[in-house]
C-alpha cells in the first residue's frame, strides 16, 4: 500500500471517529423530548412503588456519610499521614474516593439491562439508540452527585474548600466520558453474551480493590505499583483526592485521564457502530 494509501486511509479512520462522538454529543440535543422522557422514566423507575421517591436519593447518601464518619472516625479511629493524603481522616480519603466510584460502579451494572430491558422498544420502534446510555449516565451521576455535594459541604464545613475544586466539574465530566464508553462497550457486548453480567459483578469488586479507594498509593509495594498504572480509572481517583484533599493538580494524571476517557469513548463508540444492526436480530 503506498504512502498516500495509508495517510486517506488513517483521516477516514479519524472522521468516522469523530462523527460517532459528534452523533452521540448532538443526539440529547437533536431529540430533547425524547431523550428528558428517558430521563423522566429512568429516575421514576428507581424510585417506582417507593414512599420516599425522590427523598431516597438524599437520605440514603447522607446515611452512609454519617455511618462512615461513625465508623472510621470514632468506633476505629484510623489515621493517616496528611504529607501523603492532604488529611489524617481515613474516612474523609475513603470517601472522596469512594464516592465516584459508586456512580461508575452503578453505571456499569446498570449498562447491562440498557439494550436487551428495552428489547421491545428497540425492535419495534426507530429511534436513535444513543439516547439510552447516555440518560443512563446522566441520571446515575445526578443521583449519586447528590450524595458528592453533601460530602463536599461536609469538607467545606471542615476546612478544607480551595480552588483546586475548581476542577471538579473538569474531572468529573472527563470520568463521565470514560464511564460512558465503557458503559456502551458492555451494555453491546450483553445483547450477544448475556454471561457479561456474572463477569461484571466480579470483574467490579476486583477492580475497585485494585483501585487506590480503601488504601493510599503509598501503601501499595513498589514493586506492584506498575499495576496502578494500567488501571484506566486510577487517575481519576486520584485527581478527585488531589482537588479535594491535597489541593494540588497532577497534570500527568490530568493526561492520563484524558487519555483513558478519549480512549474509552472511541472504544465503545466503535463496537457500538459494529454491532447495532445485529441488534434486532438478537433481541
């Protein structure tokens, strides 16, 4: 293949790339009505039959905090080292951590009903499909962010506000990226290989505790730390305990988020593209 093979072959590449990120950025815009009624009944859903409905989504995150800082600060009283952490709280390090993670976590159990539970819809309506992982996304963020802004007044409250949470809507919409890529990846995937779902629910647990969330990097021997380095979501933990506890910015691990969000989304977005149209005769 000559040269100028390869260099039209490679600007194709990036153009189809590039127009399925753009289809699934304008779809919400393109399809608003239909895009906020997934929206609308995927938080109905959550909370269908419930007394408390919506109140949930404040109560049960504002629990978990208080059982923590129980837990952690006053029945076990672990430490840390502020030079390492930015705080000597374990549960204020746990949860800064932890509390992204939950969204992710959700986000990816949820991924694997998105297309084979609206199996009907799909098969006999045409609609633009992008729409359903992306409302996905978006509700299990505001939910689980609900939670996130009462933990942050909480740090507020304890001194620890600074400019560095100027970053904050940067990296989490970064990790929104990134989760929705592999949201879309695996919710594809299940329309074909419905044993995705036993995989997942390991594959998450084992992921988070190779994710720095229950223990600081330092804690992690030199030797294993090269494991911290391919884990996709490990700069994003990070940037949320710099912005949020040590009130500094790593601009490798901002790049390193970066990277892992772009890829995640192409990869998705790819597999996504490959397989939709096999996707009614699956269902």
């Amino acid at each position: 293949m000559s040269e100028l093979h390869i260099v039209v072959s490679k600007r194709l590449k990036g153009n189809i790339q590039v127009n399925m990120f753009t289809k699934w950025i304008k779809a919400p815009f393109l399809h608003k009505t239909l895009f906020w009624g997934f929206v609308n009944q995927e938080i109905k859903g959550r909370y269908a039959g419930s007394m408390g409905g919506f109140l949930w989504s404040i109560i049960t995150p504002l629990a978990n905090i208080l059982i923590y800082i129980f837990v952690f600060s006053v029945v076990m009283k672990i430490r840390l080292k502020p030079v390492e952490t930015g705080t000597d709280s374990f549960v204020l390090f746990l949860l800064s951590g932890l509390l992204p993670w939950i969204a992710f976590s959700e986000a990816v159990s949820s991924s694997m009903g998105m297309f084979v539970g609206k199996a009907n819809l799909i098969t006999k309506v045409a609609f633009p499909l992008e729409l359903i992982p992306t409302a996905g996304i978006l509700v299990t963020f505001i939910l689980n962010g609900i939670g996130f802004i009462l933990f942050l007044i909480y740090l507020a409250s304890e001194g620890y506000c600074h400019t560095t949470w100027l970053f904050l809507p940067i990296i989490t919409a970064l990790f929104m990226v990134f989760t929705l890529g592999i949201v879309v990846l695996i919710a594809s995937l299940n329309v074909f290989v419905r044993d995705i779902q036993q995989i997942m629910a390991s594959a998450l647990s084992l992921w988070m505790y190779l994710t720095p969330i229950l223990y600081p990097v330092q804690m992690v021997p030199e030797s294993l730390r090269f494991l911290l380095t391919i884990n996709p979501i490990n700069p994003f933990i990070e940037l949320y305990h710099q912005s949020l506890l040590q009130h500094v910015i790593s601009y490798p691990s901002l790049e390193q988020a970066i990277g892992f969000a772009m890829a995640s989304i192409l990869i998705g977005l790819w597999f996504y593209n490959k397989s939709r149209k096999a996707f009614a005769d699956v269902l």
